[in-house]
C-alpha cells in the first residue's frame, strides 16, 4: 500500500510495529501505522499476530531470563533493527 509522502507503506509498517507496539513511538508515528494497519488487511494480521505472541510469551513464559541471555537477545534484536537484509 502506498500513498503520500506521510502514508506508511507496508514494508515502514512492518519494520516500525515492534516500536509500536513496545510503546516507543510518538502520537504522530503510532496514528500512521494503526492508520495503515486499518487499511491493509495483511499488515493487520501479521500485527495481530506479533501481538498475540507476546500476550503468550507474557502470561506463559515466566522463568528468569540468566542476564548473559538477555543482553545477547538486545545485541542481537539491535543489530537486526540496524540491517534488517543481514539474516
């Protein structure tokens, strides 16, 4: 989906829902992706989806994560949100 210089497109949406959803985007960014996600039914879904997993891995995954784990997770989730090609 593609619009104006101000529409989200589905490939910004896609790469810009986990701040969404982590609560780390300003009022103006968050009313551009809900905005896309009301009118792209795909984007949408993959949005429910990511959702659904973490109200999962929130209420079923309640072990301590060892801290060496955890920051190799954000090391790792960091440089992914820096190059999103490098798999």
């Amino acid at each position: 989906m593609r619009g104006g210089s101000d529409d989200m497109d589905c490939e910004k949406a896609s790469v810009r829902v986990y701040g969404y959803l982590d609560g780390e985007l300003r009022f103006y960014r968050r009313w551009t992706i809900r905005r896309h996600l009301d009118k792209c039914p795909p984007c949408a879904q993959s949005f429910d989806f990511e959702l659904e997993v973490r109200q999962i891995v929130s209420t079923k995954c309640r072990d301590e994560c060892p801290d060496e784990l955890r920051i190799r997770i954000t090391q790792a989730l960091q440089q992914q949100l820096r190059d999103p090609a490098a798999d």
